[in-house]
C-alpha cells in the first residue's frame, strides 16, 4: 500500500499515510496502541465498505485493487483473518470450504478440475489436526458453538486450506491460551506455499512462535517507527509513550 489515507464513512480521518510493502513469504507484525488504527488498516486493505480510502494506492502483486469489493480481493488473493469471527448457522464449515476452493480453482482455469469431496476431507482433516480440531469439525457448521478461541483457530485453518498470497490477521492471538497459540504459530510456520502475511497483535508473545521479518509501530493512522523482531521486545519494556508525539 502506498501513501494510503482512509476515513470512515462519515468522513473521520483514520488512516493518515500509510506506507507498507509486504513481499511473498514475508511475515511483518503490526503492534501500537489502542485508537492508533491497526484493525482499521486490516479492514481497509481488504475493502471494507465501512471505510474509504481517500489517497493512495493499495496494490496486490502490482495490480492496483483500491476499488475493488472485498469477494474481487478474495479472488485476487487476499484474506482477512477477523478480530471477532462471526458464527453462521446451518452453513457447514466443511462444505464452505470446499466450494470456496472449487471457486478459486475456476478462477484460474475453466477447465479446472474440481477436488472431490473425499479428497477434500482427507486434506480438511490433516490440516485441523495441526490445530488440534476434533474429527467432528468436518460436521459443525462455521463457527457456530465454537469457543473464542476455536473461531480463531478456524480462522488459521480457513487461510491454509484456501492458500491466499498474501493475508492479514487481525489480532489472531488474543483468547487464546498458551497451547492454542502454539498450535496456531506452528500452523502458520509450517505453510506449504509462499504467504506474505501482516499480523496485527497486542501482545509480544505471539513473537516467541512467529519469527518476523519486521515489526512496524502503528500510532495515530501513521508508522511511526520500523524495526526487526528486537523492536517488539523493546516495546514490552517501554511502552508506546514516546512515538505518541
């Protein structure tokens, strides 16, 4: 994204210059304050209708994709792991998937050949075995009686079943007690396909399992300051006080 400013609907500026260039394979990690825009800047890069992007570019592999809906984006490649993952009843998680798959196959061939059902599930089951899923979860519907930290984990198995090139998570740690966050970051380590992801947290402990390659301070709608993964250690020590200027 280049020199993004965006706003909410009703014209109140959030966003304030944003600069950021993620490449494939590349894990940056989005810290700062509350108030300071970070889960804005996930629903913007995605496309959310709430908000508008009044300057600058947001560009996926080189496409510029600023006026495109959120199901174009999907297309393109890019996914949006939610702070607070909705339950939709009756709609099987299984079966979600498996069609959002197909989609993208045929996206990128009309001939494509789909994946069969029972292939589907032999890959779905290995996948949220990561995740320490039980083998009901081909069965329950998306989310729905899931506990927090279930949905967040349904959010890592949802991103590695579709393969996007590049996504955001926004705050894919929190609820989660220590052995769910280990399997969520092995989850994430052990991708088989090159993901540039943009990971929003509070928290410096995530960092312990996820290895970035930058961290970036978010204060105000701006970046603030840059740095290696010693930078987020430094903030657990010394708080954001003195980047609030």
């Amino acid at each position: 994204m280049l020199n993004v400013h965006a706003t909410t609907r009703d014209g109140k500026e959030i966003l304030r210059g944003i600069t950021l260039k993620v490449k494939a394979g590349e894990k940056h990690v989005i810290m700062g304050p509350n108030g300071g825009g970070k889960s804005t800047l996930a629903y913007v890069l995605m496309g959310h209708p709430g908000y508008k992007v009044t300057k600058g570019k947001i560009l996926l592999n080189g496409k510029d994709v600023t006026k495109m809906s959120v199901d174009e984006r999907a297309r393109k490649g890019l996914f949006l792991g939610f702070q607070y993952p909705v339950e939709v009843a009756g709609v099987n998680m299984a079966a979600f998937l498996r069609v959002a798959v197909n989609e993208k196959t045929r996206g990128k061939k009309s001939n494509a050949k789909i994946v069969s059902p029972i292939a589907f599930r032999q890959e779905l089951m290995e996948k949220s075995s990561r995740l320490a899923f039980s083998d009901d979860i081909t069965k329950r519907s998306l989310n729905e009686g899931f506990s927090g930290g279930e949905k967040k984990k349904a959010e890592i198995l949802q991103m590695t079943v579709l393969k996007p090139k590049f996504a955001v998570l926004d705050e894919p740690d929190s609820g989660l007690d220590v052995d769910a966050l280990k399997y969520m970051a092995r989850a994430i380590s052990e991708l088989d396909f090159p993901l540039g992801l943009i990971l929003v947290t509070h928290y410096q402990r995530v960092l312990k399992y996820i290895k970035p390659d930058k961290v970036h301070i978010l204060v105000k709608g701006r970046i603030a300051h840059s740095g290696g993964a010693d930078l987020a250690l430094m903030i657990e020590k010394e708080g954001y006080e003195k980047y609030q200027d």
